[in-house]
C-alpha cells in the first residue's frame, strides 16, 4: 500500500508461514526491491520482542518473526517497524 511516499507493508504474524523460504518472506523481498518510496513501514500483530502477555523467547510466531523476517525488513531499508498486542489491564 503507498500513500504520498511512504510504503506501508502489513505482514501476516499468525496463521502463515513464517519460514525465511516461505512465502511471506519471498513476497516480502521481492516488495521491498520494487519500492522507490522514500518511506517503508512495516506492521503486523505479534510482538517480535515482549515479555508482556506473551514471551517472545518461547513463543514460535514471536521468534520466527524476530529471526526471519526482521533482518529482511532491515536488509530492505525499512524506516519503521510496528507491532503489538494488547496487554491484560491490571487492577491493584
């Protein structure tokens, strides 16, 4: 998605493969090579560090994410990354 020149890229961290091999990460060397914005952002769901309501040092879709498709999304330019989950309220 391009709005004025920034590159929005949504990635897919939970019911896909997130294999370096795997499509989404072809997909996503591939967009990152084609793009001329002069802004590339990437989001998706899943923390790819936390220690909130998940752990992102036990959690499959956390380390895949880390270990496979950030240093691509770094190779590539990306200026932005965003993620998240929402984290349980905590009432004292």
């Amino acid at each position: 998605y391009k709005r004025q020149n920034i590159h929005f890229i949504c990635l897919n961290s939970h019911d896909i493969d997130r294999s370096a091999t795997g499509e989404m990460c072809t997909w996503l060397r591939d967009d990152l090579y084609e793009t001329n914005q002069e802004w590339v952002i990437a989001y998706w769901h899943h923390p790819a560090y936390t220690k909130g309501s998940h752990d992102s040092d036990t959690e499959s879709q956390l380390i895949e994410m880390r270990e496979n498709v950030l240093p691509i999304l770094e190779e590539g330019g990306t200026d932005f990354v965003f993620y998240g989950h929402r984290t349980k309220s905590r009432v004292d």
